[in-house]
C-alpha cells in the first residue's frame, strides 16, 4: 500500500466518523401524565451497513428499539430527517 492510499484510507475512515449523528426528542405534558421519548441515531452495524436506529418509550423506563438498515450513510440520514419532522409535527421537541 503506498502512502497516498493509506493517507486516503485515514481520510475516508475520519469522515464516515463524522457521519454518526443522533437526536434524542422528547414530548411531555403532564395534564395527559405523558413523558416521552423518541431517540433517532444513525451508525453502522457489524456488518458495515448503515442504520437508522429509533429508541422509544417512557421516560425513566426501558424502551423499544428498532434498527433499518440502508445501503448508503445518506439514505439513512435522510429516513432520519424524514422521521425526526414526523416526530416533530406530532409535538416531539428536541430535549
């Protein structure tokens, strides 16, 4: 391997670093007794992929989690986005 592909290899290893985002939301209103949260990450599993990962639940209990894998880190990103403003049209703020 010569320098110039190892000092690539480094590079592209720092961005897809980069590339891990998460958002944790929150919804709460007392009158309803309602504390909620919705965790939305995005980061790669064993098997290289990328996934969209959503945490949801009570807050202060145990959640509920489900992984979508997708081929590329923008398309997770962008179900990501897509799934944070549905969350934030139902009343979801960032917390």
């Amino acid at each position: 391997m010569t320098p110039v592909q190892t000092d690539i290899e480094d590079w592209l290893a720092t961005q897809e670093a980069r590339l891990v985002y998460s958002v944790r939301l929150c919804r709460i209103d007392p009158d309803k007794n309602m504390a909620r949260f919705y965790r939305l990450a995005v980061e790669r599993d064993l098997f290289g992929m990328w996934c969209l990962i959503r945490e949801w639940g009570r807050i202060g209990r145990g959640g509920q989690m489900r992984m979508i894998p997708y081929p590329t880190p923008m398309e997770a990103h962008a179900a990501l986005r897509n799934q944070r403003h549905a969350k934030e049209r139902r009343g979801y703020i960032r917390g």
